[in-house]
C-alpha cells in the first residue's frame, strides 16, 4: 500500500512539473501546419519543439535565404564529421523546450551517460508508420524492427535525403528529437552562445528569367543634348 501510495506520488509530482515548465513556454508556432500524424497530450509541446528547433538551425546555417533543407545538410553533416555543438545553435526558447520535454522520462533513455529518444516511445511508432519517402520509411522500419535505430547507422542515409526531411513532418521530429533536444536536456542558459538571437532580414528575393529582383533597376540617363521625340519611330507619310 505505501508503495503504491510513493508511485502515485511520484507520478502526479512529474505529471504537475511538466505542465509547470510547458505552461512557461511562449509557444510561437501553434498556429502553424501540424508535423506529427498522431494526437498526443503533449502534442503543443511537441509541435514547438520542432519548429522552434528548425528556426534554430536556419539562424545558424542560413540566415539570408532561410533555406530549410541546405540548413538540415550542414546539420547532418557537421554531425557526422563529430563537430556538432548544439549550444552554439540551440536559442532559450529551445532550452526551455527541451526541460519541458525532459520530464517526460518515457521519451528518453540513458546509456553509458549518453541519452537518445526512446524507440519504443509511441511517438517513434509514430514516426516510422507515416514517413513519406518509401525508401526511407523502409529502412527507418527495418533499423527499428532489429533495435538498430542507432545514430551512427541512420545519419548515413538521413544526409543523403535533407530534401525530404524538410518536407516531412515525420522526419523532422526525429530529428529534432534524436539530435537536438536529447542533447540539451542538461544544459544551461549560461553555456547558449546566442540564446536570444535578433529577428532575421526577410530571405532575399529569388531572380527571375536571370533578373536579380535584389537590384534596382539602372535608369537610362539621357545623353546631353538628346531630346524625347514622341512622333520617333512612326510613319506620318
């Protein structure tokens, strides 16, 4: 009886922290397209975190344009090169995200002191049963069937495919999940380079037919002694 009496205890304590850190969020992205298939009671949190985690990496790796999918590139590639830190990319924001999200225990697991996302979570279940891409939902599927949903074997394939993950609700999460917000869940707002980054330029605007709608059009000078002859080039015969 009195150990049941702690585990309820214990649970209704996590339970009320959880919702006191998600309660402390100002969340940005509410309105925005849904990214997950599912319904989960932390879907709001869940929602931010990936879209506040996607601004993160743009305002890092490319500010001028805000392109998603270069942004998930350089990610991916820094993170297999081993030259990944997170607290020069993550904002406040995403800190905050992330210690809501860590008193979730069920969605993290630690092993030798390093913690990943928890592959028999139902978000992971998720995740894998509504991936777009087929080639990619198939071998996201047989990596977690054989419990091999490892960093070192899915980033492979995750660097050859940003096109779709900034196109995919579903990968995104992963993502965001797996190798951003399970490596902040300790971390402080004193070791963020840029916790609080300035509103970004708005992207530049693309050329069009070769025209750089970036540049002011250059305006004709008349040349000296040049009149406008508005009968020019018509034939009063």
């Amino acid at each position: 009886m009195q150990t049941t009496f702690k585990f309820l205890a214990l649970l209704i304590f996590v339970t009320f922290s959880s919702c006191n850190n998600s309660k402390t969020i100002d969340y940005k992205y509410s309105e925005s397209p849904k990214v997950l298939a599912c319904d989960f009671p932390n879907g709001d949190l869940l929602q931010e975190a990936v879209y506040a985690f996607e601004n993160d990496i743009i305002n890092s790796y490319d500010m001028q344009y805000r392109n998603a999918a270069k942004s998930y590139s350089k990610l991916i590639s820094t993170r297999l090169r081993g030259q990944l830190k997170l607290t020069d990319i993550a904002s406040e924001h995403s800190l905050k995200i992330a210690k809501a999200l860590k008193e979730d225990s069920s969605l993290w697991v630690t092993n030798n002191g390093v913690t990943s996302l928890n592959t028999s979570h139902p978000v992971v279940d998720c995740i894998a049963n509504n991936i777009k891409d087929k080639g990619i939902k198939t071998t996201y599927n047989a990596l977690l069937s054989t419990n091999s949903l490892k960093p070192n074997l899915i980033l492979p394939l995750l660097s050859g495919s940003t096109r779709f993950i900034q196109a995919d609700g579903s990968l995104k999460t992963y993502v965001a999940l797996e190798f951003f917000y399970s490596q902040l869940l300790n971390t402080t707002v004193e070791e963020l380079k840029n916790p609080n980054p300035q509103a970004q330029p708005e992207p530049a605007k693309p050329s069009v037919n070769g025209v750089d709608l970036n540049r002011t059009p250059k305006q004709e000078v008349p040349k000296k002694g040049a009149t406008n002859d508005p009968h020019a080039g018509h034939n009063h015969d």
